[in-house]
C-alpha cells in the first residue's frame, strides 16, 4: 500500500499543537497565567481541536490501509489480523504510559502528601483502573479524566476500529453518493452530540469521547472515498490551498469560532495535504517533519505522562518556594521534555512491542 507521504508530518504537528494546548492547561488552571489571553485568542486554548484532527485522518487513514480488505469477502483471518495490528499499535504504549504514573502515584503520595488536592482522586482514581485497562475510559464511567488523561481518545480509537469493521463495508468502494451520505449522516450525529453536551463544543472526553471519535471516525472514512475518486484536485493539489486552508484553521481558532467549524476545514487541510505534489510536498518529506510524525503517537502519550507530573509537580515546587520558569519557558521545557522522552519510547518501547505484540496476537490465530 502507498504511503500518503504528506499526512505524516501533519500528525507531528498536530500533536505538538494539543503538547502546547496542554502546557496551557497546567499554567492557567495552577494559576500561573495562560500563554496567551484566553479573552482574546483560542489559538493555543482551543488547541484540543487538534484531537479531532486526529479521529478524522485516523479513518481516512483506516480507510487507506485496510479498506479494499476489509470491504471484500468476509474474512474472520483478515479481521482478526486488522484488529491484531490496530491493537498490537496502540496498547503497549498505553498500558507503558499507565505503569509509569501508578509507581509516581504512590512516590508522591509518599513523599509529598500535599499534593494531593481535589483533583487526586479524579485524576488519579484507583477505581478507574479497570476502566484504563479496558480502554473504555471515554464511555461515561466516570466524573473526570483519569491517569494519562489523554488516554479518553486511545480508549474511543479502539473501539472505532472496532466499528471499523462493519462501517468500512457499508462505505468503502461504494461511490461518492454512499460516502456523502454516510458522511453528512456522522456530521449531524457530532452535531448532536454538541447539542446534548451543551457547554463543552467539541471538547467531550471521558463521559462521550466514544462518539466525538465515531462519528469523525467515520467522516474520515466518508472522505478517503473523496480522496479515491480524486474529487476537488485540481482545486486543492497545489500549495497555496494548503496554506490557505492552514491559514483558515489558525485564524478560527484565534477568533475562537464554533468548534464544530473547524471539522470541514481539517477535512480539506488532509485532502490537500494528501495530494500536495508541490514545494510543501518536498517539505513535508523532510526527515525532521517526517520523524516528528513517526513519533507523534508516543509524543502525545508522553506529554500525558508529563502532564501530570507537572500539574502537581509546579505548586509543589511553588509551596517549597523553589524557583520555577513559568509562561513560555515553561511551555518549552514541557515541549522540550515530551518530544525527547517521545523518541526514546518510540524507539526503546513502541516500535519493539507493537512487533512483538503483532506477532504473538497472529502467531496464535495461525497456531489455532
């Protein structure tokens, strides 16, 4: 299968942008000040948009890898061996980021009791382990995110490829007009979803992140078919719609418009990336943009695990009367962090487990 090049850079971007968001996070609910004046700019505030980025290449991207597969003849043998590789990719560096915080857990409530505030027993529940392990951790079992907190999405992912294997053989390779339909029926659906969980716009994580991440899921897999019929090309391929539509992203996010504005434009931004043959092409194919992207998956992993280290690590440090750069040298140094410890995971943990993991999972279903 062909790699769409141009989409992996964008992955590395975009977890970098939901890294700052994060960063944000810590400073402005510890009452450091935000990065940027939140009554002003969504630009980094509303940097959780960048997640629905995500769902939406992931089924574009499911779609691309497995859906001439899985849309042909059922197979139990293919279906095992998607869901073996889809999970073989995920799990290992879930469950790594988790057996790292439950040690911290119990140092620091050891050593520094003071941290636990309102928020420990939310953040850091024994009672939602189970849940963690389960990957279910986006399906309203709880009051609030829970250990890596950034996990609600992996646990909505799975299950997606899941639902993958029933969605993809009523859309893939059916024609556009199934694929606008299936595509406008999962917008209204997200639409919904906004309407029943008012307050929130799109940043529904641990009570209904399931269907955020199905339903866009679901518009990725809707929008491969766009891209396999090569519908608006010759509008889209060169670089200025690129940078145009990059441009529309970051000034809706500065204006802070409706969140679910911001679907179509991440929508054509990987259509454009996608078929870029242009300078961004050659850009984009870089090795430190296309390194950025290999690791993308443990970069937004490892910023969950230093997301919690920090969120009670800085008062901490402030209690004791240590001195602490906050604001944007902060935010570096938890960018700076989160990407080195990104590629050594990527290279020490991910890459090794998720083969070994792939080819116990098979090696059983062949052994069977």
């Amino acid at each position: 299968m062909e790699k769409i090049g141009g989409l992996t850079p964008l992955r590395g971007l975009a977890a970098l942008w939901v890294v700052l968001f994060h960063a944000d996070v810590i400073l402005f609910f510890r009452q450091f000040g935000p990065l940027l004046d939140r009554d002003k700019t969504g630009l980094i505030s509303h940097g959780y948009l960048w997640v629905d980025f995500f769902f939406l290449l992931s089924g574009f991207i499911i779609a691309h890898v497995y859906g001439a597969k899985l849309a042909g003849p059922f197979s139990a043998e293919t279906a095992w061996r998607y869901l073996a590789a889809r999970f073989a990719r995920i799990y290992p560096l879930h469950l790594f980021a988790l057996l790292l915080l439950i040690p911290l857990r119990v140092l620091a409530a050891s050593l520094f009791p003071a941290m636990q505030d309102g928020s420990w027993d939310s953040f850091l529940a024994w009672r939602a382990i189970p849940s963690n392990l389960l990957l279910t951790q986006a399906m309203n079992q709880h009051v609030y995110l829970s250990w890596n907190i950034v996990s609600w999405s992996i646990g909505a992912e799975w299950w997606a490829y899941v639902a993958a294997l029933v969605l993809i053989r009523l859309i893939h390779g059916k024609g556009l007009r199934r694929a606008g339909i299936a595509a406008l029926v999962a917008a209204a659906l997200l639409a919904a979803l906004v309407r029943l969980v008012p307050g929130h716009g799109l940043d529904i994580t641990f009570d209904y992140g399931f269907f955020r991440c199905l339903f866009e899921f679901t518009f990725g897999l809707a929008l491969y078919q766009a891209y396999d019929a090569r519908w608006g090309e010759a509008a889209l391929r060169g670089d200025a719609p690129f940078l145009l539509l990059l441009a529309a992203i970051a000034l809706s996010l500065n204006a802070r418009a409706a969140d679910l504005s911001l679907v179509p434009l991440f929508a054509l931004l990987i259509l454009a990336a996608a078929y870029n043959r242009g300078r961004l092409e050659r850009l984009l194919a870089s090795p430190p943009l296309q390194h950025l992207g290999e690791i993308s998956y443990a970069l937004y992993m490892m910023h969950g695990v230093w997301f919690m280290i920090f969120w009670y690590g800085l008062p901490e440090m402030q209690r004791l009367g240590l001195w602490f750069p906050v604001s944007w040298s902060f935010a570096s140094i938890f960018i700076g962090l989160s990407v080195g410890s990104a590629h050594l995971v990527h290279v020490l943990v991910e890459k090794p487990l998720r083969s070994w993991l792939f080819d116990r999972l098979t090696y059983a279903t062949l052994k069977a």
